[in-house]
C-alpha cells in the first residue's frame, strides 16, 4: 500500500537518496526545507521554510499534508555539522547545533503529532558520534544526543497510537562535501546515502512493525573506494 511521507532536509544528499527510495517503492512524498528549493527539483516542496518556528513549519505541515492526502510518516533528515574543539565561542556553536539538528526535529514532529496516520512513523538522523564522541565532535554530539533522546520520549508518548518513532546513527556519510573536507579518508568506509535511505524507508514500513524507540546504527561502508 503507497504511503504518503513529509522528509526535511529533503534537498540535501541523504534527503534526495531518502525521497528516490520511498518514491521507487511506490510511496507519495513532500519535502519541507529550509533551503529553496532547487530548479531541477521534482514534486511537492516547500522550500525556504524555518525549521526551527513553529509558526512557519505549522503552515508548511498542513499545506504539504493537503496536497499528499494525508500523511503516514515523517523523515528528520534537515540538520548540519561543525567541528569545533571547546574553546572561547563554543557556546554559540553548541546553541547552533541545537538549534539545527535537535530544534528543527522537535518542531517538525510536534507539527505532525495530531495528523500522523495510525500505524504510522518518524525517522529521525541522528550520528553514531552521540554515543563516541571525539575531539571537536562536542557540539554537533551533543545535539545528535538529543535527537536520540527525543525519539524515545516520543516512542513512548505514541506507542499507544500505534505510532513508531525511531532514528538512524549513521558514522560518516558518502557527500560531495565530506569527500572534500577529508580528501586523505577512505569514503569505502563511509555509510553510501542510497544504503542509509533503505534502512530509513525500511523503519518506515510495515515491516518494522515490532521496532520502536530504537538507534539504529549505521556503520558499515560498501568497501575500499576505488
């Protein structure tokens, strides 16, 4: 049965690999971001959309609902990174990362809380650095845990509507941009975004029925890049 699913952040890389897969299996799919939306970008989008205001997310919500005839699931994939060792200017850094990867999930799971389908989802992306993090990775960790923490409060508040929420914690993603900020790595050892989207359209289905309030990690590359 085709689904109708919301996937932020839906114009970056692992937002696009997420709405290729879901579309491939049959599903309708809208985006909301905050970036505008792209020339050569294809279905329903609301682009330039604050994330972070309700006032602004609340509309965008239910407009996109509208236009896909309901809703069924919900994908967190908007979010950033900054690597950044404690140090003076530290805390504007930690309220940013806050404010991109925790906040924007928040207020986009509260906007869906009274339209979401029962039997429905949410993934939210988290990192595999919530639970190791390294030098500099304090702020961005920091906020990951959070979404971490977010997803099991909210398992638990719609497991009796048959609601599942779950997330993925992902080591490094195969992008354009991580590719060029470590030139000396071997991406063969990074999580490909078409891989990540399979497991994320996977928690969306029925067949992870049983799953909830779960971390799934995502750690295992395609092998040496070539």
């Amino acid at each position: 049965m085709a689904g109708r699913y919301i996937v932020t952040g839906g114009f970056g890389v692992l937002g696009r690999a997420v709405c290729a897969q879901l579309r491939r299996e049959g599903h309708r799919v809208g985006v909301i971001d905050m970036a505008s939306c792209p020339d050569d970008y294809e279905g329903p989008a609301e682009g330039g959309i604050d994330l972070t205001e309700a006032a602004a997310v609340g509309p965008a919500v239910a407009r996109m609902v509208m236009e896909l005839g309901g809703l069924d699931g919900l994908v967190n994939v908007a979010g950033g990174f900054v690597w950044e060792p404690l140090g003076p200017g530290s805390p504007a850094t930690f309220e940013r990362m806050y404010r991109t990867n925790l906040h924007t999930a928040a207020t986009t799971c509260e906007a869906v809380l009274d339209t979401l389908a029962p039997g429905g989802a949410i993934v939210n992306i988290g990192a595999a650095a919530a639970r190791d993090a390294g030098e500099g990775m304090g702020a961005y960790a920091a906020s990951k845990a959070g979404v971490m923490a977010l997803t099991q409060a909210l398992a638990a508040q719609l497991k009796p509507r048959g609601i599942r929420v779950n997330a993925v914690l992902p080591t490094i993603l195969d992008t354009p941009t991580n590719r060029a900020d470590m030139p000396d790595a071997d991406p063969g050892e990074w999580i490909a975004p078409d891989a990540a989207a399979k497991v994320i359209a996977w928690l969306l289905s029925p067949a992870a029925s049983c799953v909830t309030g779960e971390g799934i990690a995502l750690s295992m590359g395609q092998g040496k890049d070539d």
